[in-house]
C-alpha cells in the first residue's frame, strides 16, 4: 500500500492530465449526461473488492466514467443551485489537505493546519467587516453553520437546555425567520429540540425582504401569549431570489427584545468584496453569528463553510466539554486551543487550506471583480428578460439570482406548467442548466450566476436555449 516515490510522481501525473484536460473542455461538454439512474448504476455495479486494481486502470475509470457521467457545476452556463465551480488551486489544495491528513481538532493536532484556520478566519470577519474581537471556525457547510448558530442562541437564552433538556425551559422558544429563509434553519431548530414548529416565518415585502413591521407583531404576539424570542434568522442573500434582509432594522428589533441576531450569509456573504453590493454589508458587526461558504462565491471546492460569533465566548460555553482523553497535558494558552470548543465537530479535515490557497493565490481585488462580474452578468439577463416580449421577470435581482419563466402573449394554458416542461428540456439539453423556484406562488426558472468563466455572452445563449426549448414544446 505504501507506493515508492516513484509510482506516486507517475499516478500523480497522470491525475494532473485528468484534471488539465478537464478544465479545458469545460466550456464545450454537456452540462448535464444523457443518462439515467439504472445506466449509471449498472456500470459500477460490482461485489465488494476482493483483489487490487492496477492504479492507472483507476483513473482511467474516473476519466471515462465519473468524469463522463457526472453534471459539470464548473461550466459557464451552469446556473442550478448555488454552486462553486472550484479552482485549480483549490482542487490542488485538496490533494495536499488529503496528503497531510491533519485532523484539526485542536492547536496540538497540527500547528500550523490549526495557525491557518484562525488566520483564515480572521480573513472572513476582515472582508465581510465583522468585528476583529469575533472568533468562528469552518465546518462543512451553511447546513452546519446554522445549525451551531442556532445551538449558541439556545444556550444564550436558555444555558441549562443541553444538560438538562428543553422541559427545563420554562417557556417555548421561538426563532424567527422570512418566508424566504433556506430551510436549514428550520432544521436546525428541529435537531437543537427547539421544534420546527416554534420557527415562525415572516411575512416579505415587495422585495421579497423580511417585514421588519411583521417581525415585530409576532414577537409581541409571542411575548404575550407565553413564548420567549430567542433567535432571528435574517437572510444576506435568500437561496431562491437572492433577497438581502435589512440587517440594520431587525438588528434594533433583536436589540431592544433581547434576541440573537444571526446572518445567513452562505451565499451572499463574499459580495462584500463587490464594489456595487458592498453597501449591503454596513449593519453586519451587529449580528451575534454569521454563516459564510468559501465553497460558494469564493470559488473553493466543496466542503467549506464557516460560522462567525461576534462572542466566542458564547459559543464555547454552548459547546465546550472536558475530556480526560482531550484535556492538553502540558500546554497552555494558545496551545491549548481546541476547535471542538466552538462548534459540534471532533474529527475535521483540513479546509482552512483551500481558503488560504485561494486568497493568497487571487487576492480580494482579483475576488471582488469576479464577484463583480458575476452579479452585472445577472443584472444584464435581467435586462434582456425585460426588453423581451415572451419572457418575464419574477422577482427583482438583487445579488446574482435571477427568477423569470416563459411568458408569450395571448398564451391562456397553464404558465407554470408549461415551465416545469421548459425547465426539464432545457436540462437535458445539456447546453445550459438552470433551477427551479416558486416566486409568490409562480412556479419560476431560477438561476444563480456564480463562476468566474460565465461572460454576458452565456447569458444571450440561456435566454436562447429556454427560448428554443419552449419553442419545440409547444
């Protein structure tokens, strides 16, 4: 198992050409393959290895079969979702994360891995402006970091819950979030026994943005009917349009109740490095946590996400617990950190790396112009929409989301569903890929531009696949 320095130089360099070769063709391969679940399946279908497999033979089954049949988030049409398109020096960041093997539990588990990671995010709190005092670390995802966002506001709230359970608490609590919060939050609040039913959503106004006047009713509905405020959640960048919540007025309302205010940032957070969108951040150093992915608009590879308390030392006493087998024999200050302390993870990976390598490697500037170019990509297609006379804009841009469907004159059959049959045909065609929303009710094709290769041109191109596909349908 252990491979001489030679074998590992010709694997790697056979892997090199794999990854070269494949960014390279990017911008002419079908987004999407014309395959199904069966075809997949059974081409890997096989017992359990009983005998090893020559290494090149492997890679060349990941060139010709995962690589072939997998869906391609780094082509410049790709708009489904909210997805990286990863970077060379990101994915090299994963083979020498993976080569090193750190697990960074700890200041005494990898020195250096542990250096760079609180480093790294104090890079975070400088580009978004979050307060130089806040600590945080990454976990795997916005999913993780909302979920120990929410894990702090209980304790702050209600500090005997985790010991003692939520019968302990002598009132219900409740977390407030828009009508268009990503649904990790509510699950979040599940997991952390709060109750998915103790989330109340908030009405939005024509923006899409969180009523901070609905918020304020139904706190003082709750108040006087017996539940105690714990948390809101507001949105920098909501997942189906991109609506930024006014962080500035719900601060004053979590301020004067006495509630945790956290960000969801996952996606909107790196905006800040944009010239046109950094105005949106002025009011975030008044949230008590924030949620940012380096796997989304910092154009990292999967796996990267990071939470911000404004107080570490509110986390720490949520997820702070004494081991004999932990305790730091013989260290003491900041050797004796330990990431486990603020966050629900023993085991970790090295992702710190990829984030260093990124920013060292392109520079904010370099970041922020992409970040930039992203969102007038989606500015322009808004345009093209607008001037169109057969499609129509959903919902306002306001990042790099946009939301429109087909919409020809005098047409009197069902709109959405002839777009749920336009979004199918335009997946498959493996030209361009978007995603799907509902936009008050109307079900909408839902795209998010958020790679550095996709021009304004990509954009003339979608707006002629979706038109081709409709065209054919009908």
């Amino acid at each position: 198992m252990d491979l001489d320095a030679t074998a590992v130089r010709e694997l790697g360099r056979a892997a090199v050409e794999i990854v070269a070769n494949y960014y390279q063709s990017l911008p002419s391969i079908p987004i999407m393959p014309a395959t199904n679940g069966e075809a997949v399946r059974d081409l890997f279908a096989e017992p359990l290895p009983d005998l090893p497999c020559n290494p090149e033979e492997l890679l060349k089954l990941v060139r010709e079969r995962i690589f072939a049949l997998s869906r391609h988030n780094g082509h410049p049409r790709f708009f489904g979702y909210v997805a990286s398109p990863g970077t060379a020096i990101s994915a090299f960041g994963d083979l020498l994360a993976s080569t090193l093997n750190a697990n960074v539990t700890s200041w005494r588990s990898g020195p250096a891995p542990a250096e760079i990671e609180r480093l790294t995010v104090d890079w975070m709190k400088q580009a978004i402006g979050y307060p130089a005092t806040a600590g945080g670390l990454f976990v795997s995802g916005g999913s993780m970091a909302n979920f120990s966002a929410i894990v702090a506001a209980r304790h702050h709230k209600a500090p005997g819950a985790a010991r003692g359970g939520m019968h302990t608490v002598r009132k219900p609590l409740r977390v407030y979030v828009s009508e268009e919060t990503h649904f990790s939050i509510q699950k979040a609040a599940g997991m952390a026994g709060i109750g998915e039913e103790n989330v109340v959503h908030i009405l939005t106004d024509a923006a899409l943005r969180m009523d901070t006047n609905d918020l304020r009713k139904r706190i003082e509905h709750d108040i006087d009917n017996g539940f105690e405020p714990m948390c809101v959640a507001a949105s920098a960048g909501t997942v189906s349009t991109g609506a930024f919540d006014p962080i500035g007025e719900i601060a004053e309302i979590a301020r004067r109740y006495g509630i945790w205010l956290h960000v969801d940032a996952a996606y909107g957070g790196f905006a800040a490095l944009a010239p046109s969108a950094k105005h949106l951040f002025r009011d975030i150093a008044h949230a008590d946590s924030v949620t940012l992915d380096p796997h989304k608009w910092l154009y990292t590879s999967m796996g990267c996400g990071c939470i911000l308390y404004r107080d570490p030392e509110t986390a720490r006493a949520a997820f702070s617990h004494d081991a004999a087998y932990t305790q730091p024999i013989g260290l003491e200050d900041r050797e004796a950190f330990a990431f486990w302390d603020y966050g629900p993870e023993l085991s970790r990976r090295f992702r710190a790396l990829n984030v260093w390598l990124q920013l060292k490697c392109f520079g904010t500037a370099m970041l922020g112009e992409a970040i930039e170019e992203n969102i007038q990509c989606a500015r322009y297609f808004e345009e093209l929409v607008s001037e169109s006379a057969d499609f129509e804009m959903l919902a306002p841009v306001e990042l790099s989301i946009f939301c429109f469907r087909y919409s020809p004159p005098a047409y009197s059959a069902d709109l959405d569903e002839l777009n749920e049959r336009i979004l199918v045909k335009v997946q498959r065609s493996g030209g361009s890929y978007v995603s799907n929303a509902r936009v008050r009710g109307r079900f909408a094709l839902r795209g998010c531009v958020l790679n550095y290769r996709t021009t304004k041109a990509d954009m003339r191109t979608l707006l002629d696949d979706v038109r081709r596909a409709a065209q054919e349908i009908q």
